[in-house]
C-alpha cells in the first residue's frame, strides 16, 4: 500500500495536503482506489458552498459502487479538478497527484486532528 | 476474489475496463468452471428434454449442434437459463449455472422419476471450463493446441466438437466469436497456462458481467427468475410453441397475455446504473434488473423491466424513462438489445425516434 507520510489522511480514505497558502488539497488514497476498482465519474462537487466537516463534497462513482467524498475539516469548497471529468481514471493510476477539491479551512488547526500516515495505515489495513 | 454461486472467483485481475476492452479488440479467457455440465443419455434422452425445456432439442439436427433455452417451471417461472448440445446418439449436455446447479439437479432428477422417462443423468463435476473470447479467440486457440485447428475450423456458432482434449463449443457469453473449451478437471490449469502463453488474457467477473450486459444477454437470478416468465424477460424468442410439444410450464404462458416487457437503457447523462434502480415510464414504474457503466459505449447502460398497462400505450425503444438514482430522477432511452455485438456498437442514441 502506498500511504506517502506527508499527507493527512481521514477514515474515510482521503487524503489531505497542507499548501503553503493555507488551504487544503483533498484526493482519495491508493487503498481507496483499489477498493472501489475501476473509476468512471467523479463530480457533484460543491464548489462555493461552505460546508461543516463530515458533509458530502462530492462524489466518485466505480463500476461496482458510488462513493460520497466528505469534508474533512469545516471549510469552502474552492475548486474542483476538472480534468476528472474528462479522465476519470486517472484517481487509479495516480491516486496522490490527481487531486479532487482545493478546500479553505475555517479553522486551519482542525487538520492537526486529522490521521498522520501511520494510523491511516493501521486502519487501511484491517480493510 | 469474490464469492459467486458458491466459488472463488476473481472479479478481475488488474482492471476490469482492461479486461473489458482486451475482449472486444483481441482475446480474453475466463475460467468459467463454476458451471456444471450434466449429460443427460438413453433411448428417452430427447423425449425429456423435450418435456423439460422451453426451447425445442428436437432442432438439434445432428451431432455438435447446440441452443440456448430456459427450463421452466409448472407456472412458466424460469428455473434456469442454459445450452444444451447434442454429443451424440442419445446423449445430449446442458450447461447449468452455478447459483442454481444443485436445485436444477434436483429439479431433473424429480421430473425424471415423476415421469418416468428412460433417461441416465449424469452430473459431470469432475469437468472445467475455460472461455476464449475475442475476435483473436479462436487463432490464440489455435495457437496454443496446434491439434485443434482441423477439428474445429469449420464449427459454426453454437456448434462443438469433441476431441480427445475435450470438448470445444464456438459458444460464449460476450457477444464476441470464440471457443468455450471443456477438459478434465486437472488438466484445465496447464490448458489455462498454454493459453495464457498463446496471448489470452485472463478476464475476471467484472469484464464477464459488462461484457454480457453490452451483449444484451441476461444473467439469471438478476433478469429472470422463478417469478418470471421467458416473455416478460426478453426470451420469448427461446420459446418454441410450433409443435404440440407439452412442455413443463407450456399451459401457464401460452395465449397469456404479457404484463411485462424487458428493455435496453442507456443513462442520458454521467451515471452508473445498477440493478433496483427505479424506473419511470409512461405505463408505471418499473425496474433496472442489470446495470453497469459500458466501457465500449461510454456510458450507463442497463436491462430493465417495465410494466405493459392493459389498455395502456406499450413502453418502445425510442421512448424516454426516467431512472431513480440515489435520489434523483435521470432521464434514460429505451432501446432494444443488444447494444453491442463483435465489437460493433448497434444502438444509434442520436437517431432513435423521440418519444
């Protein structure tokens, strides 16, 4: 599994990626990827809306099943990665570059609660 | 791996839109040893199996023809979908699935008693099967047994030969040409290899299941089942009434008037369709029995089941539905199946007539 240590991670396998701006970059992890198997639609993101931590943002849709991407901390959905709309499957073959949402936080301290690498590992791997 | 009817099978070995594609462009092999073949011989062999299925062996002219059918029950539900082929004198094979393999067994052997036919039924589980399918199916074949190419040239579809190999059948489930190829269980996984080696590539469940949907070909247990009859799952033309032949649940279905009707859909807009989806037509609201998002096509496509009003307009291809899909109503087109056959896509959404 490839689980890079200089991401924040959730329990619901996305990634998190502090940029020197202060917002955040957001995408779905490799075990994340490997689950849900092939890739065909990534969209309904929220671009604008403020939501609190835990609401859907957007959604990634598999052959096998259709998958809510959640906010991870409370924040404005900034941007969406139009680039998926036309290569869906790019969240497969490159799960840490494909990037889905830029996201500023309200409350950048939020992401320090977030999982380091080490316990989203212990957790990816009961999957 | 995942469980399906009652084996490990994978659901694919890397990519399942891989896979899909590798069979509609060269060649892919599925291991498809979960189906149970079951020969069924003696001088009654094609007076049972003339009661039996709802399809008429009696067409099987010679030996090495084979036809699709369903096996019925005595209130016209289908039991099972399955081919059967006629080996040789007094002695014909049926290919069950796996989900149902022991129930039909049971259901056989019960008929058989009840009605006393002089037939032996042998159920083969000491057989495997290994699918090659592709337009390259039949030269990597070829290929990796050298000896076959003679014997097996000139087999039509839904034709098989038996070697001293096996049995190979120009049969499939892809709506692409290639060889289904039955051998003794213990020699199938030096056959896989060789075949793997010859430039098959191993194709898992997933590629199975939007291959056949593409293909417009149903999958029992989702499409049919024992609470539906052939006609109202897009198998009438299975059904052979032109002879006085009373076969197991002839008298439920025929002159029957037929309440629902099965469909072809492709999903007007980004989507995955998937099976209990809710479907709304013009005669009421029916169902997704098959969905899945079809790489040849680029879009969701499903098999659904619509309701036929008495008195009402009949659901047709051209006709907007709208699916439920978590949710929200999106807007899909009828069509009639298959979608896609030897690579070709055949539906045509810019050019259906509108509702």
């Amino acid at each position: 599994m490839n689980i890079p240590n200089d991401l924040k991670y959730t329990d619901t396998h996305e990634w998190i990626r502090r940029e020197p701006d202060g917002t955040l970059t957001l995408g779905i992890t490799d075990p994340a990827q490997a689950l849900l198997g092939d890739v065909v639609f990534v969209g309904d993101a929220k671009v604008g809306s403020t939501l609190a931590a835990g609401a859907t943002a957007a959604v990634v849709e598999s052959v096998k099943a259709a998958s809510d991407i959640y906010a991870p901390v409370a924040g404005q959905i900034l941007a969406f990665n139009d680039a998926l709309e036309s290569t869906p499957e790019r969240l497969n073959a490159s799960p840490y570059e494909a990037w889905i949402l830029k996201i500023r936080p309200e409350n950048p301290a939020d992401v320090d609660a977030l999982l380091d690498a080490a316990a989203y590992a212990a957790l990816a791997g009961k999957d | 791996m995942v469980e399906f009817g009652g084996w490990d099978m994978p659901l694919h070995y890397g990519s399942q839109i891989d896979e899909h594609h590798v069979v509609r462009r060269s060649a892919g092999m599925f291991d498809v040893s979960h189906m149970l073949s079951v020969d069924i011989g003696g001088p009654s062999s094609l007076t049972f199996l003339r009661r039996l299925l709802a399809n008429d062996p009696a067409k099987l002219h010679g030996v090495g023809a084979a036809q699709y059918t369903c096996m019925l029950n005595d209130q016209g539900g289908v039991v099972d979908d399955l081919i059967v082929s006629h080996s040789k004198h007094d002695q014909y094979r049926i290919v069950l699935n796996a989900a149902t393999a022991d129930s039909d067994v049971a259901w056989i052997e019960a008929r058989r008693s009840a009605d006393g036919y002089a037939a032996t039924v042998h159920v083969r589980r000491d057989l495997a099967m290994i699918a090659v399918q592709g337009p390259q199916a039949r030269e990597i074949v070829w290929n990796a047994l050298p000896e076959t190419r003679a014997l097996t040239q000139s087999l039509a579809p839904f034709q098989m030969v038996d070697i001293p190999l096996g049995r190979i059948s120009r049969t499939g489930y892809t709506g692409e040409d290639g060889f289904e190829i039955t051998v003794p269980a213990a020699t199938a996984s030096s056959l896989w290899d060789s075949l793997q080696r010859a430039g098959a590539v191993p194709c898992g469940l997933g590629a199975r299941d939007t291959l056949r949907l593409e293909a417009g070909m149903n999958l029992y247990g989702a499409d049919m089942d024992l609470s539906t009859t052939p006609f109202e799952s897009g198998l009438g033309w299975t059904v052979d009434l032109r002879s006085a032949r009373d076969f197991v649940g002839r008298r439920a279905i025929e002159g029957v008037r037929v309440s629902r009707v099965r469909f072809g859909a492709c999903l007007l807009g980004r989507g995955v369709l998937r099976g209990g989806m809710l479907v709304h037509s013009a005669g009421g609201t029916g169902v997704v029995t098959s969905g899945t998002f079809s790489p040849t096509l680029g879009c969701a496509i499903g098999l659904v089941r619509l309701p036929r009003p008495s008195g009402g307009q009949d659901p047709e291809a051209g006709h907007l539905v709208d699916i439920e899909i978590r949710g929200t109503r999106m807007p899909a087109r009828l069509v009639d199946p298959p979608f896609v056959r030897r690579g070709e896509i055949l539906i045509n959404l810019n050019n259906l007539p509108k509702s």
